[in-house]
C-alpha cells in the first residue's frame, strides 16, 4: 500500500538527482509566469485572475490550455495571435522566462538544504514580479500582493520556520511578525519624513513665464507635459505663485493669487473648482512646485510583506539597498538622456530588487561587512 509523502517531507525531495529539480523548478516557473501575466494585466484594473481564461485582447481567442507552453507557445507563433495574427507583447514571454529562472535559482541557492525554504521564497518572488510591472505600469502595488504578501509571508514562516534560520514554528511566526512591522515601520517613517525634505521639487522658469492648464496636461512655452506623467497619487498637487491667472473661456481674471491643482481639484486662491469642468486656465508666474515623492504607502505595506518573509535584517537592507540602487539608476538615467523635468519612476521595483538581492547575497555581504568591523 502507498504512503502518501507529506510535500515538506525531505527524504522525498533529495532522494532525486539535483539537476532534476533545478529543471523541474525551471518549467514549474515558467508556467506560473504564464499566471503571473494574467495578474499584471488584471489585479490593478479590477478584473478576476482566474476567469475567464487568458486570451488575445483584439480578438477573444483563447488558446486551448493544452496548446498553451510557456515560452514555447509564444516562440511557435512568432509572438503573434494564432487566430487573428495580432501582435502579442514580448513581455509576456520574458516575465515566464524570468520567473522560471528565479525559481530555478531559488532552488540552486537552499533547495538542496532546504526545499521547503526554496519554495517559499519561489512564492515571495512571484509577489516581486507581479508588484514589479504593475508598478511601471499603473505606480501602485495592488493590496492581493501587499496585505495578501504580510498574510501568506506570516504564515508560510510559522509552516517554514527554517525561513528564518529557527527550527521552532513559534520563533518562525514572531521573527516573521517582527520583520513586518519593521519592515513596514522604518519604510512608513522615511515616507513620513520624506514628506517634509523631498516631498517637492521647485522648477524655476524665465520671469513671467506663461503657463497653461488644459485638460490634458501643463504647456510650457509651447511643450506639453500630460498630467498622468506629473501627477502619480490623488494626493499630488501642483503649486504656483501667479502673478496674473485668467480663464479664457469664462474671463474670470487673478491678479497675485496661488493657485494649486490635484487630480480632483483646482484652487485659484479662496475659489475651488473642479478641474473636469475647466477647460484652460492661463497663468504667468516664475516657478513652480511639483510633487514629487520617491515612495507611497503601497511600498510601506509592501516592505511589511517583504519583512514577514525575510525578518528585520531583510527589510532594513532591503529598504537601504533600494535607496542605492535608485540613486545610482536615476543617475544613470540623467546620464545617458536628458531626463524631463516632470519624470518619474515608480519605487517598488528598487525594493524588489534589493530585496532579491538580499535572498541570494545577503549572507555573504553580511559576512563581509562583519569581516570589516
Ligand atoms: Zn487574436
């Protein structure tokens, strides 16, 4: 009679030859990958993961999911629909790559040790891709990844303890509670303190400059920049000191007024409107104010789930790396284009990235760092 092996049962696991594994590991990536697509297409616009099934956004045509390959399915059709021959992102090919060979590596880096730990940071690092390019995309993490990744990072560690270096499932779950609220506590007071020093950025024209509002975005001596490149939370606001303001539609006319504009509001000194309603608004000033903050609150509940699954140590490197690594890839930027002065870039994807780093270098920088002390 069979036995039916508990899945975290090791003996089960390294009783077959590793490369089995890592390729296993490889193709079982791939396949969530192919998941993962559908949830960066859909989490932030709303839409049910699981239904209906994937298919090509011109025509409906779903491929049947027994002709649906990772990798393969988009290699076979030159990226193209089968049915209606649209054009199919190559993203969508290289999110399944990506995340077959993160978990291939995942499992190179503890599986042989631990399989139970590869997996679980296999789970944390499906979050890292989803957050990652929903980020560029929409400049939120959804909650499922955030709150859903503190509620599945808590449990998996009192499952999982050795996740955090412990054998006891009690010391997994307080590790693993403690690196959240770290996580989510350092993260919540740089966004805090942020919002004081960095929150604006001053952009100084010629004196008298003209500026316009329009429903699409802010001219500046003939150049339009769209609001959606300017404005990233409902929160953000524009800010002048105009010398004169006028409507042109209406001819209402200011003289020496601030005005501020969000996304749900324009101020002209004491008047309130709503900027839906306006068509152009023109004013002449020297200056003006820009929001400009590096982080929101998604990346302070994102940072709680990254410290439930990697402990205080992770988060705190986490949230220093990734201001390192978005000092040196906004440099970077500026070097090799002129960038706008309205540019922006979401801040998930830095704290992915160091915190990806962590999970396969921390020990070892760590011991460097201790080796210099
Ligand atoms: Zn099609």
């Amino acid at each position: 009679m069979h036995t039916i092996q508990n899945v975290f049962d090791r003996e089960l696991w390294v009783s077959l030859p590793p490369w089995f594994w890592t390729s296993t590991l490889f193709v079982f990536g791939c396949m969530v990958g192919s998941f993962l697509n559908v949830c960066i297409y859909r989490m932030p616009i709303g839409l049910s993961i699981v239904s209906p099934p994937s298919h090509c956004p011109k025509c409906g045509y779903s491929i049947p999911w027994y002709l649906n390959m990772p990798l393969i399915t988009w290699l076979w059709l030159r990226g193209r629909c089968a049915h209606c021959k649209a054009g199919i992102s190559v993203r969508y090919f290289l999110v399944e790559l990506l995340t077959g060979i993160a978990f291939a590596a995942c499992w190179l880096r503890v599986g042989q040790e631990f399989p139970s730990v590869a997996l679980s940071l296999c789970v944390l690092i499906a979050g890292f891709i989803v957050a990652t390019f929903i980020d560029f995309d929409h400049f939120i993490i959804p909650d499922e990844i955030t709150l859903g990744g503190i509620g599945v990072g808590i449990a998996l560690s009192l499952l999982v303890p050795e996740l955090h270096h412990t054998e006891s499932h009690v010391s997994g779950l307080i590790r693993s509670a403690v690196g959240a609220a770290v996580g989510w506590g350092i993260t919540y007071a740089v966004l805090q303190a942020g919002k004081l020093a960095f929150g604006k950025q001053k952009v100084p024209l010629e004196p008298n400059t003209k500026v316009l509002f329009t429903e699409t975005g802010v001219h500046i001596q003939g150049e339009e920049t769209p609001f959606e490149e300017i404005f990233s939370r409902p929160s953000d606001e524009i800010r002048l000191r105009a010398h004169t303001a006028w409507m042109p539609g209406s001819g209402q006319r200011w003289e020496d007024v601030e005005v501020r504009l969000s996304p749900s509001r324009l101020k002209i000194g004491t008047d309130e409107f709503d900027p839906e309603k306006i068509t152009e608004l023109a004013m002449t000033c020297d200056a003006l104010v820009l929001p400009r903050e590096a982080m929101g609150f998604g990346d302070v509940k994102f940072m709680g789930a990254i410290g439930a699954f990697l402990g205080w140590q992770g988060a705190v490197f986490s949230l220093l790396a990734s201001s390192v690594i978005g000092a040196v890839l906004g440099l970077s930027l500026i070097i090799a284009r002129k960038k706008e002065w309205s540019s922006k870039l979401p801040y998930g994807p830095y704290i992915a990235a160091a915190a990806t780093l962590w999970i396969f270098v921390g020990d070892a920088l760590l011991a460097w760092w201790q080796a210099r002390l």
